[in-house]
C-alpha cells in the first residue's frame, strides 16, 4: 500500500509517499481502508518533532492522524463494528492506504456528510466539544472565542451558539460573513483591532490562537471565569490575581465523543469545517504546507475514491 512517511523530523520535503508493507489487525484491532485523510496543525508539530517527546515513535513512520474510511476487517475481540461500516476516528497514520485502529477511536461517520468532509472533523470537532464543555458553557452567557472561523473555533463557536450563549469571535475580517452565518454577530478583526480594548466581562475565553492572546484574555474574563486554551498557557499567579480559571487543554481521542459528535453533524447541529482543497495523498508534502501557510479552510487528502 501507498503511505505519506517520514525518515527524520523537519520540513514538508521529508515527506515521502512510499509503497510500504500493508499492515494487520489484532484481535482487539479494526483494519479500515482509509478514504480520506484530514490534515491538522499537529501533524505538522509531530513532523517537526515538537512532539517527540511526548509521543516518540521509530522512524520512519506514517504520519496523519484524522480519517474518514471503511472497515474491511474487524478483530475476534471487537464488537460493534462490521465489514463494510464506514466510519471515521484516529489512526497513528492516517496519510496512508489502510490503518489498523482501535475501536476506542472510532466511530460511525455521520450519514449526512461526506469523506472529505468527515476526514475533517475529528481532531477540531473533539477538541471544540472538549473545550466547550471544560468551560461549561450555558445559555445567557458570552463567550470570547479567538480562531473562530478555524478548524476548533468554528465547531466550538457552534457549539456555543446551540447551547443559547452568545459568541464574540475573533477572527481575520474575510471570515466575518462565514461567522455571522455561525451566529455571530460580533467579529473582532485581530488584524486591525485589539480585542482587549473592545470586549468586556465575558463568562469564559477559548483560545486557538496562542502566543499572548490567552494572557491578554485574563483583562476581559469576569472573576471567577475561565479561560480555556489549546495552544498557550496562562501563568498561574497572573490567572490567580485576576481571579480567573486558566486551563491548558489536551485534546483527549475517545469514540464516546466521535459518536456525539457525529450525532450532532446529523441533527444539523455542527457543520464541519470548510473544506477547502482536496488532493491526492502523493501531494501530501504541498496539502501540508497549503494549511500551514495559514488558511482558515481544511485541507483533506482524497486517498481513495469511494
Ligand atoms: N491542545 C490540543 O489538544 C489541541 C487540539 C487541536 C488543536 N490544537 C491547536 O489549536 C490551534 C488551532 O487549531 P485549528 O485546527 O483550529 O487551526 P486552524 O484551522 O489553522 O485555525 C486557526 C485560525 O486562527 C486564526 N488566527 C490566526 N491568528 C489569529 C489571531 N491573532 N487572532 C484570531 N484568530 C487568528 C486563523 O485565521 P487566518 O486565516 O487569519 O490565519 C484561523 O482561522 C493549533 O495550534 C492546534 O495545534 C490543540
């Protein structure tokens, strides 16, 4: 089978798609033919080694994680899953032809969508559920939430509106309309305003952005609020002084939550990210450094037409 690999961490020109091995199933594993593999920033951080040491791994490996595919065989211990289910979840490589997966990341891929677009969704849509959930969002409240027209944010910004809270986003001005379809009536252009001056009081931050967005955020979070980042941490003592919860989340893969999530793709509850180009798993290397480079939309590799 056709795998997108690395050999040693650094730039996208690592990447290699080579024909390698095709792998088996255990007893307690799912074999699915991946379709389409959805590309996210830590696939990049993991092909950079930023994640080394947290998650080592042998080289060369396949990289990708997010995928939307097909069961084509199903260990003697698993239960729940059929030859022929399509489903969606995590593999460790999903830029690949076939991945073995365990069933406590899968799930059945929301009906109403289709593989590029369900290759999209599980990384962004599982850390927005979580994200939203840590900050316990209710009805009535408002919520600043930085990156709102990408991957995490758009889902998160959904996830909140549905729930009767009001969303303050921050985002580039060309996403402005595409979030006002989301609900939002007030987006903050972070490339000529700064949100400190304009937001006041929210019940809770959700930050996708990084870098000082969630320290700015502790001036514009009520006491006794919370502030729920992906990517930066808060120092404790600042968060403390300004009476504020501060939370460095870890997206945490589970299919509890894939089912959840595909279950409210279903209801027309959650749109997935947009989509914006889809390529062909050798063009791997150039699907990478198109979302790198910095666009709101998701980037999808078509590895097998269905
Ligand atoms: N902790 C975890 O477990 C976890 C899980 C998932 C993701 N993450 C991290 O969360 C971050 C977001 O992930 P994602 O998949 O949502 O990325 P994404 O799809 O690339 O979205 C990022 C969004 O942020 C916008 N943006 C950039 N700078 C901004 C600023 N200063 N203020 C407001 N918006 C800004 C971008 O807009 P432009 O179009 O203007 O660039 C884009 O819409 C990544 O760093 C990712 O690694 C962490």
């Amino acid at each position: 089978m056709k795998a997108a690999r690395i050999h040693a961490y650094g730039h996208s020109d690592q990447i290699e798609v080579e024909d390698v091995t095709s792998p088996s199933n255990k007893p307690d594993e799912v074999l699915v033919r991946i379709k389409a593999a959805g590309i996210n920033p830590v696939d990049w951080k993991v092909r950079e080694g930023y994640m080394a040491q947290v998650a080592p791994r042998p080289f060369p490996f396949t990289l990708g994680q997010d995928f939307s595919g097909e069961v084509i065989a199903v260990g003697g211990t698993v239960t729940g899953f059929a030859v022929g289910d399509r489903v969606y979840g995590f593999a460790s490589g999903a830029y690949a032809e076939l991945a073995v997966v365990s069933p406590s990341m899968l799930a059945h891929k929301p009906a109403t969508i289709d593989d590029a677009t369900a290759a999209s969704l599980p990384t962004p849509g599982l850390t927005a559920l979580q994200c939203v959930r840590i900050a316990g969002v209710r009805k009535g409240q408002r919520i600043l939430i930085h990156g709102a027209a990408g991957g995490v944010g758009s889902i998160a910004t959904q996830l909140c509106r549905a729930t009767g809270a009001t969303v303050i986003a921050t985002a580039s001005s060309k996403d402005m309309l595409y979030l006002n379809e989301l609900g939002v009536e007030e987006v903050i252009d972070y490339r000529s305003q700064h949100f400190d001056e304009l937001v006041h009081d929210v019940d809770a931050a959700i930050d996708t952005v990084g870098r000082d967005t969630a320290t700015r955020s502790l001036k514009v979070v009520k006491r006794s609020g919370i502030i729920v980042s992906t990517v930066g941490a808060v120092p404790e003592d600042q968060a403390r002084r300004a009476g504020v919860m501060a939370v460095r989340m870890v997206m945490q893969k589970n299919a509890n939550d894939l089912r959840e999530l595909a279950r409210l793709v279903d209801a027309g509850t959650v749109k997935s990210p947009r989509v914006g180009r889809v390529l062909p798993l050798v063009a791997a290397r150039e699907a990478q450094d198109l979302y790198e480079s910095g666009r709101s939309e998701k980037i999808v590799l078509n590895v097998r037409q269905s």
